[in-house]
C-alpha cells in the first residue's frame, strides 16, 4: 500500500509546507488536498508573520484651536473647553468714564501728632491749673488791699507778690497753649491741627492706631480743581485696592515727588503700615470716553499688555492695550474696541496658552 509521507514540518509553520514530499501515488491527494493546504498557510502565514515587520501607526495629533484669520491668530474654543479652563467673557459698551489720577502715598509715621497731643493737653492743664493760683492769690491780694489800716505792710507785700508770680505763670502757661496750638497748624494744616487742639475722634482713631494718616503727592505739574474726595491705594504685594478718606490739603510736600499732597486716612487693618509706599489712584474732575475693561482681562506677554475679545462665534483674538491708557474705578478706558465689545474678563492666561500652543503645533507640522 502506498501512504503519503508529509514532513514535520506542517504542524510548525507554513513555511515547510513548500517542502512537502510526495510520492508518485499521493500527487492525486495533493491535488484533492490543495484547498485545505491553501488555507493552512494563509492562517500560518498571518501568525508567524512578526510585530516588528508590520508598519508603524502614525499618531494621530488634536485639531489645533488657533488658525490665521486676517492677519492675526484667532483661538477657537467652544463653550464647554470655555468652561473647563475657567474662561468667562462679558459685553461691555463705550460710555463716558470719571478718569482717575495715579499718585504716590506714603503712611506717614504718626509720633510727632502723638507728641503734639499730649503736649497741649498738658499744656492746657498747667493753664488750669494757673488760671486757679492767680484766682485765689487775686482773691488774697484783693482782700489785704480791702483791709486797708487793718493790714500790716508785710501781708499786703506777700499777697501782692503771691498774685504777681500766679499772674505771671498763668500768662507763661497761656503762651505755651498758644504756641503749641499753632505748631500743630503749621506742621498738619487746619483740619488736623483743630482735631489735636480739641483731640476729636479723628485723633484718637489715629494715637490708637484705628487709623494710618496717608500723604498722597500728585506727580509733578499735575493739579486738580478741587480736592478729591474719593481716592483708593494699592496694597502690596497683591495690589489689592483700600477706600482713603479724605482730611485736609497737606501741609508740605513728598521731597521725593515735589507734588501737591494732600492728607487721607485708611483703615488700620487695610495692610498698609507706616513708612510703607504705595500707588493712589485719585478720581478727577476729567472724562474720557471708552470701553472699561477690568484688570483681571489683562494678560502680560512679550513686554506688553494684551486683552482677548470676542471676533465670532467662540473665536478669541488677542488685542493690544496701549501703556498710556486711561485709568477709571480700577479699569482700563480702552478707545479702540468699536461701540461695543465682548471681551475675556477671567481666564485671559488660558486663552493665552491655547494660543501659544497652537503655534507649537503649526510650527512643528511646518517642521515635518
């Protein structure tokens, strides 16, 4: 009988099965046989072939949010990327706007006010108690006189010179009072001045501290009309805005500045301390007319100021904010937004860094 011989090789890969050895009598089972084989080799075929051969997937990269629309980059996101990295816009308008004057204020050290204080309110208690000496040696001297023939020589001597020395301290005592009611309106003007004369509450918030009493100088050359009542100063180092009372014109001037100075006061716990320097920011009398955007819309790149506005449809493109521009109620006066302008007024830096990465990503498609 003859038998067909298959080698070993068909059960370890189909790469023998090309080596497969018949004999003259198994030709005819070869030929019945060639479907199975065919489908042996393919199957064998696909598992052997190995990983390193097949070709490498490309990565596929996420569609760029930036694209050049007219001449400048424009950032697409769409409302919920909006939300995930914490963007928020608001629609503002051109209107008129109160423009506020940046100064310099400086928290004045208050010792002298304290040493001004308690030395007129001693002054004015030794006058008291003059004023009570001259009374009664007055009295005794007015009586000796009265007595006429009764009184010897000797009492009418001493009541005499007891009056005169009380008389003369009592105008010492008037002069120093005087004196001192005087330094204090030259050094601190008349409001503060009259406040240490009659220690007002004014001076007591400030001797114990519930105040700080703030120089604000005006750089120089600048003036206002009238003295501005409403004025606020930056805390460092978060620059946080506090609320400045106004007092009075100041008396003197910041060496430093060579300005107008006027007086205010801030609140003790506002974080300013005395000998700290800070910027203030005094509303005048001037207008301008503008766009008002927020500081938190400001984003600070490449040495200049920028803001994000709205250009379409969750489109974003970056804008520049000029150095100069005018200040009103802690905002930008912007001119150059149109009549009407939707801008980012939280999240300025994320839009700002979807842009940034968007030019990586162009650059490096340009690079393959």
């Amino acid at each position: 009988m003859r038998r067909v011989v298959l080698p070993v090789g068909l059960a370890l890969g189909a790469g023998a099965l090309g080596a497969l050895t018949l004999t003259e009598a198994g030709i005819g089972l070869r030929v019945k046989a060639g479907p199975i084989l065919s489908d042996l080799h393919d199957r064998f075929s696909g598992v052997t072939t190995p990983a390193a051969h097949q070709p490498p997937t490309a990565p596929s990269s996420p569609p760029s949010r930036v694209a050049v629309e007219g001449g400048q980059a424009v950032v697409r996101l769409t409302d919920a990327e909006q939300a995930r990295i914490g963007v928020a816009t608001a629609r503002h308008k051109r209107m008129p706007h109160r423009i506020e004057v940046q100064a310099f204020g400086s928290v004045l050290d208050l010792a002298r006010v304290t040493e001004l204080t308690n030395s007129y309110a001693s002054a004015r208690a030794q006058l008291q108690t003059a004023e009570a000496k001259a009374e009664v040696s007055r009295a005794a001297y007015t009586r000796a006189r009265s007595l006429g023939q009764y009184a010897t020589q000797v009492q009418l001597e001493t009541a005499e010179g007891t009056f005169r020395t009380d008389e003369a301290a009592l105008a010492a005592a008037q002069s120093q009072v005087r004196t001192l009611a005087a330094t204090a309106q030259q050094e601190w003007g008349t409001v503060i001045g009259r406040a240490i004369i009659e220690r007002s509450p004014v001076i007591t918030r400030l001797i114990e501290r519930t105040d700080f009493l703030v120089q604000v100088t005006l750089p120089p050359g600048e003036t206002l009309r009238a003295p501005p009542g409403t004025a606020h100063a930056e805390v460092p180092p978060q620059s946080e805005r506090v609320a400045l009372r106004y007092v009075s014109p100041a008396t003197r001037t910041d060496q430093r500045i060579q300005g107008v100075s006027y007086f205010y006061t801030v609140a003790g716990n506002s974080g300013l301390l005395p000998g700290m320097s800070t910027l203030a920011f005094l509303t005048s009398e001037r207008e301008t007319t503008g766009i008002a955007v927020p500081e938190s819309a400001v984003v600070h790149w490449q040495g200049g100021a920028w803001i994000y506005r709205s250009v379409g449809d969750d489109a974003f493109a970056r804008h520049p904010l000029r150095a100069d521009a005018p200040i009103s109620a802690d905002a930008y006066v912007v001119d150059d937004l149109g009549a009407e302008a939707e801008i980012v007024v939280t999240g300025p830096q994320a839009v700002l860094s979807e842009e940034l990465k968007g030019q990586i990503q162009s650059s490096d498609a340009d690079d393959d």
